[in-house]
C-alpha cells in the first residue's frame, strides 16, 4: 500500500483501515475531515455531515403569543436543511 497513515489497503491506493488517530476518507488517511463532512468517532470515517440554510430574520418580540415590543419575550428565528446527513449518522444542528 502506498497510502500515507493507512493500516489496510484495498488496491495499492485505496486503504480500508487507517492507523490509530487517523480519519478514512474516501480511501485516504486524514487527522481530520474535510469541510462538509462530519467525523464518526466510533468508525473513524468521514461521512457526509448536515448542510444547513441561511439564518431567517429575527421574529417579532412575542409573549403569551401576544406581541410584546423589545421587553421581556421571545423572538425566534429559523433555518432550513439544505441537505440531510448520509444516514442520519450524523444529527443536524437545531
């Protein structure tokens, strides 16, 4: 095998275990994953994470499910899930 940090290969470029510490990832060895995708510390694999939206704009002040102005309420505001995680291995942020 010639993969950097690889414990078993599959082919001479494609590993199936990595050595202790290392993350696979799409038959590579990497100390961590690369943006987009989450790490499963159990498997030590790199798997697609949650892709989540833009940030609504904040709601108006409300209590009581009355609106209340600037004091002493609640406002919310909300995101879409762009693409949900391979699996649900890994959640989506709330």
């Amino acid at each position: 095998c010639i993969i950097e940090n690889c414990d078993s290969c599959f082919s001479r470029d494609f590993c199936t275990k990595c050595k202790t510490g290392f993350y696979s990832h799409r038959g590579r060895c990497f100390r961590g994953c690369p943006p987009g995708f989450a790490a499963l510390e159990e498997l030590m694999e790199c798997v697609e994470g949650c892709e989540v939206g833009q940030w609504s704009e904040w709601g108006t002040c409300s209590r009581n499910n009355k609106t209340c102005g600037f004091k002493w309420g609640l406002e919310t505001r909300t995101r879409q899930i762009v693409k949900k995680p391979a699996k649900d291995t890994v959640p989506c942020p709330t």
